[in-house]
C-alpha cells in the first residue's frame, strides 16, 4: 500500500500547502519584480556602457 492510500489527509494537505506556496511566490513576483504590468512611459535618456554591451534607457511616467 502506498502513502498517498495510506494517508490520504497528509497527502491532501502537502498538496494544499505546496499550492498556497506557489500562489504567494507568484503574487510576490508580480508585486514586486515583474515589470510587465507598468505603462510605458517617455524616453528621456539612453546610456550605452563604455564597451557598447549594455544600455540603460531611463523613462519619465
């Protein structure tokens, strides 16, 4: 008999726990480190790294 049969309230809430895991690191990310949901806004300045590698635009709201 496996542990899932064995102890399925275990089982059941491991799954709700890892769930509610998931669900809070995704609302972290996107309230705090994705930039997706940000409105463009106007280009003021573009800097481009001595080496020509990077380039930083910075943006008014």
């Amino acid at each position: 008999m496996t542990f899932i049969k064995k102890h399925p309230y275990i089982t059941g809430s491991l799954v709700a726990f890892m769930t509610l895991l998931i669900l809070i690191a995704y609302f972290i990310y996107w309230a705090f480190f994705s930039i997706a949901r940000l409105e463009p806004g106007e280009l003021i300045a573009e800097e481009t790294s001595p080496n020509g590698e990077y380039t930083v635009k910075n943006l008014s709201e």
